[in-house]
C-alpha cells in the first residue's frame, strides 16, 4: 500500500514508518520538525540520542534498500497539505502530527491556542485535502484513551447505546477530557465523524492509552535509528519518567494517592495496531472507533513494578506522593473496552515481559545523559491566587526562556 505517516519525526511516527516500510508498503513521512523545536524551547532532550531524520533515513535506505519519501511541511498550511495528498496518492494516511502533551498545553493561554490550532486545523487541512482529491483513501487518526476522562461506568469503543424517555439510539460515548491538549482530539474526533458523513471520507479513529518502550525490531538494526524516549515533565510519559527516576535513584514522583488508572502498551503493539487499521480499513462513510491499549495499570501499580524490577537489577527505588499538579480523579472506577483490535489479530505484549529490556536497560544505558532538573512538575492544571497567579506566570516564562 502506499501509506503517508504524519508526524513520522516523532516517537510513534518513527517506529510505524519503519515497520511498515519494513512489511513491504510504500512509505512516506510528513513532518515540520516542530517537536523538535519544543524541545528546544522547554531545554529538555530525548533519553536517547536521535539523529536528525535526513540522517536516519539515509541510514534505512542503506541497511535495508528501502526508501522512504520525505515531505517537510506544516500540516497546518493547507498548500502543503494537500500538494503531499495530489503527489503521494495515498491510499492510507497514518495522521500522528500533533502537539501531544497535556501539560504542555496547560502552560498558559498562548500554549492552549497554539495546541488546538495546530491540532484541530491541521486534521481540517488533512479532511479537506482527502475531499479534493483522494477521497478513497482510508485516514487513521490517534485520538486518546483520554477523550473519555475516567466515567464512572464502563468506556465502550467509541459509540454507546442509550435508551432515554422510551427510546433508543447510538451515540458518540460522551467525552470527559482532562486537558486542553485532549480536548483538541475530541475536536478532531468530531470533526472526522462530520466529514465521513458529509463527504463519504472513511476513517478509524484509533483511540491510543499511554505509550512505552523504544525498542520495536526495525530502531533495534543499527544505533543510528534509535527512537525517542521522553522523561521530562513536559512530553515524558510516567512510566518512562519512573524508569530513568530509578535509574539514577531519584525517587518515582507519583503524583497524587496514584490511582490514577489508564490504559497502556508497548511501542510495538502501536505500529501492528495502525498496520491491521490499514490493512481492514473502514467502509466508505464510515468513522469507525478503536480503542489502542492492551493492559490498565494504575500509576501506583506502575510505581510497584518499577520498584520490584529496579530491584532485580539491584537498583534501590524510593516512591514519593507529591501534590498532584493536575486536576484528575486520584482513585476512581476505570474498565475500558478494548476488544476490536484483539478480533482483527493483534497479540499483545505485556508490560511485565518488556519492562526490564525495553525500559529499564535503556534507562541504565542512557544513564549520563538524565538531567535531574526536569523531574519534579511545574505547570500546574489549578486556578492559582491573582498574587500567586502573577508569580508563576514569571516563573513558567523564565522556565521557558531558560530552558
Ligand atoms: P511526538 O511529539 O513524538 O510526534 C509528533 C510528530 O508530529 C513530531 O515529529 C512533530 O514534529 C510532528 N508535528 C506536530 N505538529 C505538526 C505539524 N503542524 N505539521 C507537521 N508535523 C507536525 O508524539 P507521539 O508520542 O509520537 O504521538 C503521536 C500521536 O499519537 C499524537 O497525535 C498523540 O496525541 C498520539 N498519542 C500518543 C501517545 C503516547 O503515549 N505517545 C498516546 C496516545 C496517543
Ligand atoms: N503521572 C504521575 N507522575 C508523573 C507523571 C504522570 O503520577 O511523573 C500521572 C498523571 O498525573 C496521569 C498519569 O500519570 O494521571 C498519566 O500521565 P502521562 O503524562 O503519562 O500521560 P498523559 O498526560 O495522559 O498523556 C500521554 C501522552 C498523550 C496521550 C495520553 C494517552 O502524552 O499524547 O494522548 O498519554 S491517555 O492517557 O490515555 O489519554
């Protein structure tokens, strides 16, 4: 198939468009580098370190003999989007641009707007461009686990059944969001629902829980390829973050009582998740809902696990409860449905097996590279008092500028 990843720069990105360059596909990458620039901005790096993506596709093309196209661009620009839609003929497209962090989108206002423009046109931009000129083409949207928040009944996949004063339908399941960055893909995911009804587009909106690891067999065929793996405040993800904590003794900063619960996977349940959506793609008209993950953890039991692998490699790993910055249940029912990717073939990995080799040893590895600076949360989700308001104003711009 000839498949366009957007956001094939990034953590998610980079492994799907080695696999499926890797299966045989056709693959080209849409990318404007912004992460890499937001990175610069809040002075934070990658764990891992990753070459410039010229660099990395050279290194592909020469162990494999595969290409991958390139096309360098803001999705956000309509020209661009749709010239890379009229060349690349796509029949799947694998849409990852995004600005993807919460707490980078509870910054301040300027963070918010950005967040949801960039996240909300841009997956206008791909909708319209679709329309014009390869309307059969199938588009795979990440959406998150976390448009539904944490109801107290169970989350179906996208759409559940009510019955209300005597009659029946099925509607979209209600979102629940807990940041403006997860409210920018309840935005996409509306957006994407109207447009395969009005345009006859077809599309699966592939609801993903939190990602881990970085080792997918493609990044394992030379160093040159390694992926991201985040651990700051901003874009690190908390299993990844209480890894590299362990790694260098700091205590796992979990935030709150912990019993925050959301779904998870490996890295490499991501890439054949996105493979079986383009390989069974959705009928024409049809917005069709996944939800990605293969295993729920609450933040405390994550914290456990590390602890107890931390010490198999006689590591000794403290757990610390600090204030929770963001506004989020801290114990809470959670029972998420997550059966239609199983049905079409996937075989998940499980977190006890890859802990130690696809996390922990990268963590140790990488180990001088850790900056301790950026463990502990600053942007905090609460309305703060005007005098405190003004205060932390001054200190998330001095952080920003400072890095
Ligand atoms: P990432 O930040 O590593 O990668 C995103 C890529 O998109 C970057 O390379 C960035 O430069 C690019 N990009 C962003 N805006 C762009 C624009 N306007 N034009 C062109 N390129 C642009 O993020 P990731 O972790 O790989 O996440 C990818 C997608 O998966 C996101 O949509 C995210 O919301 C979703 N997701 C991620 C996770 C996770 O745990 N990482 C979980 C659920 C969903
Ligand atoms: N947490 C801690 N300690 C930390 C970091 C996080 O206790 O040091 C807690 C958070 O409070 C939260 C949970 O861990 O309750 C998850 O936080 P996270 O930063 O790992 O993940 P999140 O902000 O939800 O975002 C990540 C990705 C995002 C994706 C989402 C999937 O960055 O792109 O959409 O996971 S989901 O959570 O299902 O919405």
């Amino acid at each position: 198939m000839r498949i366009a990843v957007l956001g094939g720069d990034g953590y998610c990105g980079w492994a799907t468009a080695l696999y499926l360059s890797m299966k045989g596909h056709s693959v080209a990458i849409v990318d404007n580098f912004a992460r890499r620039q937001w990175d610069h901005e809040l002075g934070v790096q990658t764990l891992t370190p990753i070459l410039p993506l010229s660099g990395r596709l050279r290194v592909w093309q020469s162990l494999t003999g595969n290409t991958i196209e390139l096309f360098v661009g803001d999705v956000t620009e309509y020209d661009f989007v749709s010239s890379v839609i009229k060349n690349f003929e796509p029949e799947a497209v694998v849409d990852f641009a995004e600005q993807r962090s919460a707490p980078y989108s509870m910054i301040d206002r300027k963070h918010a707007v950005f967040t949801q423009v960039n996240n909300v046109v841009g997956t206008l931009n791909l909708l319209f461009a679709l329309r014009e000129s390869q309307p059969d083409c199938h588009l795979i949207k990440l959406g998150t686990m976390g448009e539904y928040g944490t109801p107290n009944i169970d989350i179906e996949e996208g759409y559940i059944a009510i019955e209300h004063n005597g009659r029946k339908d099925v509607v979209p399941y209600p979102k629940q969001p807990g940041s403006f960055y997860h409210l920018s893909k309840v935005h996409d995911s509306h957006n994407i629902m109207f447009a395969c009804k009005a345009w006859r587009l077809r599309a699966t909106d592939l609801n993903q829980g939190v990602v881990y690891g970085t080792v997918t067999d493609e990044v394992s065929l030379d160093e040159a390829l390694i992926n991201r793996f985040d651990y700051d405040e901003v874009f690190g993800t908390v299993l990844n973050r209480f890894c590299v904590q362990a790694a260098i003794g700091h205590p796992l900063t979990v935030y709150g009582k912990g019993g925050q619960t959301r779904g998870f996977l490996d890295i490499r349940d991501t890439v054949r998740c996105v493979e079986i959506a383009c390989l069974n793609p959705s009928l024409q008209g049809e917005c069709r809902v996944f939800n990605q993950f293969t295993e729920q953890f609450s933040v405390l039991d994550l914290a456990r696990m590390v602890q107890s692998a931390g010490e198999k490699l006689g590591l000794t790993v403290a757990v610390d409860h600090l204030s929770d910055p963001r506004v989020e249940e801290e114990e809470h029912y959670y029972n998420a449905k997550h059966s239609k990717l199983i049905e079409l073939g996937l075989e998940p990995h499980v977190l006890s097996d890859s802990l130690l080799d696809s996390l922990m040893n990268v963590a140790l590895k990488y180990r001088r590279r850790i900056d301790t600076s950026v463990m502990l949360p600053r942007i905090n989700w609460r309305q703060p008092s005007n005098e405190r308001r003004a205060q932390t104003e001054g200190e998330l711009a001095t952080l920003i500028a400072g890095g």
